[in-house]
C-alpha cells in the first residue's frame, strides 16, 4: 500500500499541465488512514499485514510543508513469508504541493535499504545520496504522487484516459501515468462507496508486477481518500482496504452504507 506505484520501464510521456497545476483540494492537518492488508495465495483471503498514514504541518527549508508518514508492516504471523518493515516520509510544499524531501527506511523480506532525498524545485535539480540529479518540473516521489493523485480533479477526463507524471525513485526519473476508469460502486470490508477507478503504471519492483495490472478504487467524493487497492504480486494477490481514518477535510459522502 506504501509504494502504491512502483517501477516499470519509463514511457516517452512527461508530467501535463494539468498534473503540475494541481492544488490542495483534501490534504487536512491532522489526517490519519489505516489499511489493513490481505493476501490471498490460494482462493482464501487473510489479514496479513496494515498500513498508517499520517498528515501534519511543519517548516522546513523556511516554507510550510505538510509532513506525510507511512508506516507498513506484516503481521509477525506472516514474517515468515515475506517481513515488511516500511517507513516513508515526504515533506511536500503546501503551496503547490510538490516534494521538498523525502525519507525511506525499507525491509521487505530481508531486503534493507534507506535513502534521503532532496528536491529542489524551482532549479529542477533533485539531490540524492550526494549525487545531483535534473529532473523535470513536478516531480514526485513514491509518497507524495498518492496525495498530489489525490488532488487530480477527475471530473474533466474520461473512462480511459491517462494522466502523466514524473516520479523521482532509486535515483531515476519515470515518466507514468493514472489511467482513469470512471465511477463504480464497491463493497470494502468498511462499507460500500461510490468511488472512482483508476489504474496506475506500476514499475516491476520486489513485490510488485509491472503494468496496469493494479487497480485503486477512490472515494467519488471531495476527499478523494484510497478505499481498496487490489493487485497481483510476484506470488499471489493483495487486497488492501481502509479500515480506520480521522480528521478527514471534507465528509466521507461517498460512503453509502458501514458494515
């Protein structure tokens, strides 16, 4: 749920006009959403792992910025299987909405990584692990690209079309994109919504497969808040469902009846 879009190859399209015009219209000081993550290997889903997402208002580099935090992890039961220990931070300009630095502090299935990267904006240079990097205006992380895609105002697109952006992950520029599905009802372990379907490009990562093949499900309302995620994984599939949230900016509207 943490890197909702991973890896693939990168395509020959950059971030529009429309994606770098985005402004705040959901992020709210004092947000907190918590998934619960099922895994599914043989026809029976189970409750593997949760997710937590946290908003708050800080200063850094002399400017407002919200601090958003993610937090992953298996359950101990599932360790064996494949332990996931995630923390990602960004720090994004309140403002315009774009990344002023980001933080990682990965272990997924022994696999240990961090890295501190800074952004700097206006010069599109962005600074990683010492080295410096030009990078295309807009530019995402992995975390920040959930929220900024939260501000996308999908009333002006049809089932079908794709919005580009540019994200900045292990030290390259991907050139990606949301396709856009429409409106749909679905039924979560929370509730049922309306919501709105969309696809991101996923980039071939250590749990994650490459493509459209994952599907995110948004509320139809002025949140915009993430209800399930599906997708297939290198061995079986996930299910991720929103279980929990706060201080949300805007009422849950969407939400037509609470399990």
């Amino acid at each position: 749920m943490i890197c909702i879009v991973l890896g693939l190859s990168p395509l020959s399209v950059r971030a529009s006009d429309d994606f770098c015009s985005v402004r705040n219209r959901t992020i709210a000081v004092g947000e907190v959403l918590t998934y619960k993550v099922f895994y599914n290997v043989s026809a029976v889903w189970a409750a593997a792992g949760e997710a937590k997402f946290t908003t708050q208002l800080t200063n850094m580099y002399n400017k407002p910025v919200y601090h958003i935090r993610g937090i992953g992890n298996t359950y101990t039961s599932y360790d064996w299987i494949f332990k996931v220990r995630d923390v990602y931070e960004t720090f994004v300009d309140t403002a315009n909405l774009y990344p002023v630095r980001f933080r990682r502090d990965v272990n997924e299935g022994g696999y240990r990584f961090t890295n501190d990267v800074t952004f700097y904006q206006d010069i599109k240079k962005t600074v990683s692990k010492g080295k410096s990097y030009t990078t295309p205006a807009c530019v995402q992380d992995v975390l920040s690209a959930i929220y900024y895609a939260r501000n996308i105002d999908y009333s002006q697109y049809q089932a079908g079309d794709k919005i580009p952006f540019s994200m900045f992950l292990d030290d390259e520029v991907y050139d990606l994109y949301i396709r856009y599905m429409g409106k749909v009802k679905i039924r979560t372990k929370y509730g049922e919504f309306n919501a709105l379907k969309i696809q991101p490009l996923l980039i071939d990562g250590t749990i994650f497969k490459g493509g459209e093949k994952m599907v995110v499900y948004v509320s139809d309302d002025l949140n915009h808040v993430p209800l399930r995620v599906e997708s297939p994984i290198l061995v079986g599939s996930i299910k991720v469902d929103l279980m929990q949230y706060q201080n949300l900016k805007h009422p849950l509207s969407s939400l037509l009846k609470k399990f």
